[in-house]
C-alpha cells in the first residue's frame, strides 16, 4: 500500500489503513496456484498463521451468511413471525407493515442475534475460510427512495461488526449485491421486494453502481472490512435477451468502471484491488466479458440446485450427477450457492428425509461428491450458514452437528467419493 499522506483527505482514512496493512503481518490467503488472481494479502491474526491444524486455503470455502440482511421468509419462519411480519413476503413488506420506526428496532435484534461472533469463530474451526455477504442496496441508506420504498434503517453497523470479526479471525469476504434497486428478479423475497423486475433502466443502475463506489470506498477506508476481496455487482440477474444484454452492455462495464475510479481516487495499488464478481456464463445471462475490455481481478459466480434440475431423484444418480457437475465457464469460478435440497416430493420421504438416520451416509457422500467437484474450480459457498428449518440440507452449521459434513472440512475431501462415479 503506497499511499502518501499528501493524497489522503482525511485522517481517519489514514488511520484505518495504517491500521489495516501493517506490513509483515499479511498473507495471501486465497493464493491460487500458477496464476496471478486472487493473491491479495490480508491481515490475519498470530493465532491463525501459527496453528498448523489449519487447511491450506488454496480453494474458497465458504458459507453463505443468508437471511442476514436479506431475510426470506421460508428460511427463518419463525423469527420472521416474532418479527410481527405476519405474512408478509418481503423486507420490504414487512417494514411497510410495521413503519419505519419498529421495524428499525426489531431488524436491529435479527441482525445482533441472527449471526454472532461465535457463528464466526465456528466457522473457521471448520475449516472455512471464506464468507459471503448477501446484501440489499438499502444498507446503503442514501440510495433509499422514502416515499415510495420501505426498507429497514441501520444494518451498516451491524455488517460492519460481522467483518470485523471475520477479518480478525482471517476469513475472507464477498460481499455481494444480492438485491438490486428495482427488483433483479420479479416477486421473490431475495431481492427484498415483491416487485417486478425493474432493475434494469438507468435510474437503477444507477442507484447500483453508486452502491458500488461506496462499498469500494468503505472496503478500502474501513479497517472491520479489511477482509473483503470481493464484490458481487448482482446476484442471479435476468436471463431474458433484452435485460441480459443492457446488463452485459451497460451495467458491467459501468461497475467495473466506477470501481476502479473509486479505488484509483483512493490510490489503491491494482494488488489489491477488489475482485469484481458477476455471475457466470452458465447462468443464462450470456458471457459476462462480453463488453469488457479489461477482465483483470474478475470473478464468477456458479449456482446450481440439483432439486430444480430434472435429474432422476435417485441417491446413486444425485452422487453420480454431482461428481460429473462440471462447474467450468469463465474464469475463476467459485459456486457461490448450493445445498442439499431435494425437490419437494421428495424432501419428506423416508428414503430422503434428513430425519431418518438411515439416510446420513448419503449425504455424507453426496456433499463430498459436491464440494470436490466444486474445488475443480476456485471453491464453493453452501447455502447458507444458519437457518430455522430444522434441516441440515439447508444449513452448513447443523450439518456438522449432526455429523453430515465432518468437523474438519478436509475429511470430506479425503473421501475420494468421486472416484467411483467418473
Ligand atoms: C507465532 O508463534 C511464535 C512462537 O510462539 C511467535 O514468535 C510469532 O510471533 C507468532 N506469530 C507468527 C506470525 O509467526
Ligand atoms: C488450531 O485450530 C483448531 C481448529 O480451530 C483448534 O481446535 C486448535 O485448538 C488450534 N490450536 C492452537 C494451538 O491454537
Ligand atoms: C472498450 O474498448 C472499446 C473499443 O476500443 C471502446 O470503444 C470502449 O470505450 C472501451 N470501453 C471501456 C469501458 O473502456
Ligand atoms: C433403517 O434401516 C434399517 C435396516 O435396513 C431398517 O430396519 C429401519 O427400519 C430403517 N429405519 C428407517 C427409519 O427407515
């Protein structure tokens, strides 16, 4: 970090990177062999670099912190109900329902309870080193239209804490725009509204890459994100021509653009510059390199959910299709979501229910096969970290306590569970 005091407005700006990238104690967790990306250092804690019981960190693994900030209903049903959100849809139903001044204080108490330091602090006894941030534009309050758009006060402060301790524990971040104004997607609760699809005009995009230049700055200037080596500048965006073509057109350029202007006003050296994620090929948006001209520090998103493929619901074909998942489009490629969901049919029966004991083994093996056939790419975030369903299918926490993936992540690896099916 070569920054001269002459180019530094503020002081606090100053402080804070002094504070953050102190040379010597840095390392390059996400060094991935042979080629130049990801090799940003981050600070990372005495504790961590010392204890050999710690994987090697060559891959991304990682778990969604999902229904954090962008809380869907289905995940959390029972704190949404405590909420006073009754049946309502969305964050943005929910805070219209409740006003603005009651919901800033029951969001406050998900944000303090839903995830805490020891959430964070298990993780990384897992073996995970990476956690990524679904976030809605509105954290970013300034962006927020009041008269028309209604959306919970406050969650900076508590994202802010989130990093600061996964930075302390030397997780690394992405934070992803999970939520974009206008609504990504039309009537589903993860973009946090139940609206058509109007992302993508020029007033919204707009409104994004505004959210952008300020999380670039508040990464850079911020020593709790200190960690963040990674922004996603829309989460699962429309498949349609029209909207997929502006978004590779317009808006992709634009993000990289207003990123690297906002880090270049900051005098951040390209090694450490933010990774810029988009989702990839295989998404259905089309080549998101389309229209860039520079895809140095790119990266790509993958998800995949067997239950909504038309795969046979058979556990040897479940293992058998995973194990031959091929993950590869652009490059590099971490699958940023998946799960052990089963179609609905099937979610209950006693051959596939997460209840019976029985069925333990299969997905020992079938969440082996998964995250080995991910690591061909960069890695893997599962969905999601914590969720009230009272299934491990869903929630990378419960699954090792019920002993589904294995305390240290690595065991799964050492499976080979893929060997007999490729
Ligand atoms: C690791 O442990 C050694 C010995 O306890 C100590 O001198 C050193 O400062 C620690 N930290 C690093 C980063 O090596
Ligand atoms: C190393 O990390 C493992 C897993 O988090 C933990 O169980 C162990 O106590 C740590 N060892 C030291 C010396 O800190
Ligand atoms: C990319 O290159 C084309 C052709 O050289 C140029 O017209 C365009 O302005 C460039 N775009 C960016 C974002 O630099
Ligand atoms: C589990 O498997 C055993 C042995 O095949 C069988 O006897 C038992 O009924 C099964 N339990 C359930 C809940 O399916």
């Amino acid at each position: 970090m070569k920054i001269t005091i002459t180019h530094l407005s503020t002081v606090s700006i100053l402080f804070s990177l002094a504070a953050a990238w102190i040379p010597g104690e840095h390392r390059e967790i996400l060094a991935r062999d042979g080629e130049n990306l990801f090799k940003r250092s981050v600070p990372i804690s005495d504790s961590i670099s010392n204890n050999s019981s710690l994987p090697s960190v060559s891959k991304v693994r990682c778990a969604n912190l999902g229904s954090l900030y962008i809380i869907e209903p289905w995940m959390v049903a029972k704190s949404w109900e405590s909420m006073g959100c009754g049946s309502t849809g969305s964050e943005f139903d929910c805070v219209k329902l409740l006003g603005q001044q009651r919901a800033n204080e029951v969001f406050a108490n998900h944000w303090s309870t839903f995830i805490t330091q020891s959430d964070i602090q298990r993780m990384r006894s897992y073996g995970l080193n990476t956690i990524r941030i679904p976030l809605g534009y509105w954290i970013y309050e300034d962006l927020v239209d009041r008269g028309t758009e209604y959306f919970p006060q406050g969650g900076l402060a508590y994202l802010e804490k989130v990093c600061g301790w996964a930075s302390d524990e030397g997780i690394y971040i992405i934070l992803d725009l999970h939520g974009a104004p206008g609504a990504q997607q039309p009537y589903v609760s993860f973009t946090g509204q139940l609206s058509p699809k109007n992302f993508y005009n020029d007033n919204n995009y707009e409104r994004a890459l505004r959210f952008l230049e300020w999380a670039a700055n508040l990464v850079h200037t911020n020593d709790n994100f200190r960690n963040v080596g990674m922004l996603e500048v829309v989460n699962e965006p429309a498949t349609v021509s029209s909207q997929a073509e502006s978004l590779r057109t317009e808006y992709y350029p634009q993000a990289f653009q207003r990123i690297r202007d906002a880090e270049t006003k900051l005098q951040i050296q390209p090694n450490k510059y933010l990774h810029v994620q988009m989702m990839d090929k295989r998404w259905g948006s089309g080549d998101p390199n389309q229209a860039l001209n520079d895809t140095s520090y790119a990266a790509y998103d993958s998800h995949t959910y067997l239950m909504f493929s038309n795969t046979p619901v058979d556990k040897d074909t479940y293992i058998k299709t995973s194990c031959n998942d091929d993950r590869s489009g652009n490059q590099p490629t971490i699958v940023g979501e998946f799960s052990m969901g089963v179609p609905q049919k099937f979610t209950s029966t006693q051959e596939w229910t997460s209840k019976n004991p029985n069925n333990t083994e299969f997905y020992q093996k079938w969440f082996a096969a998964l995250i080995s056939k991910y690591e061909k790419q960069l890695g893997w975030c599962f969905w999601s970290w914590k969720t009230e369903l009272g299934d491990y299918r869903w929630s990378y926490d419960e699954a090792v306590q019920a002993g589904v993936i294995p305390m240290d992540v690595n065991t799964a690896l050492q499976m080979d569970v893929c060997a007999a099916y490729t």
